[in-house]
C-alpha cells in the first residue's frame, strides 16, 4: 500500500514538470512533511481523507512556525488542495 509521501510523489510529477522547477520541488517537499506529520497522527490512507481538521491540527502542533515558513505552507496545502478539487481555500494559519 503506497504511503502519503508516494501519492504526493506520484501527482507531482506533472506539476513538477511546468513552471518554476526549484519552488515546485520545494512545494512538494512541504507537502511530503505535511502529509507524513498527518499519517503518524491520524488514520489517513489516502490523500481524499485530508481535511480541514488535520491542516488545523498541523497548524495547531507548529504554532512556532516563522510566518513566511507558515505562508510557504499554506501555499503547498492550497495546491493539494486544487489537485483534490476542493473549491474554497484551505485553513490559514493564524
């Protein structure tokens, strides 16, 4: 069964392909951090099962987060988010 980490991978080969190519990997980078924090605290298999409470929850567990680390972030998670189809933005840090 493929971890998070390998769906991440796996869906960011395209994106990877267009666009800036070292902020895309950073991205993806993020995103393989974010959803490896998710899968050691929640019973998250697939990436459909990532929701508003495990964004604020990893929100929640790295308050000391620097503001533009926390930006960069938030940015990695809206582009999971489009690559989900969700429509409206997901949870920003506070």
């Amino acid at each position: 069964m493929p971890t998070l980490a390998d769906q991440v991978r796996r869906r960011a080969h395209v994106y990877v392909a267009h666009g800036g190519k070292s902020n895309r990997r950073q991205q993806v980078d993020r995103l393989v951090i974010l959803v490896d924090w998710m899968q050691a605290n929640f019973r998250v298999t697939g990436l459909e099962q990532i929701g508003k409470r495990q964004v604020i929850a990893f929100w929640k567990a790295h308050r000391d987060m620097a503001p533009a680390t926390a930006y960069a972030y938030w940015l990695a998670i809206k582009v999971l988010w489009q690559w989900l189809g969700r429509m409206k933005d997901p949870p920003k840090p506070r």
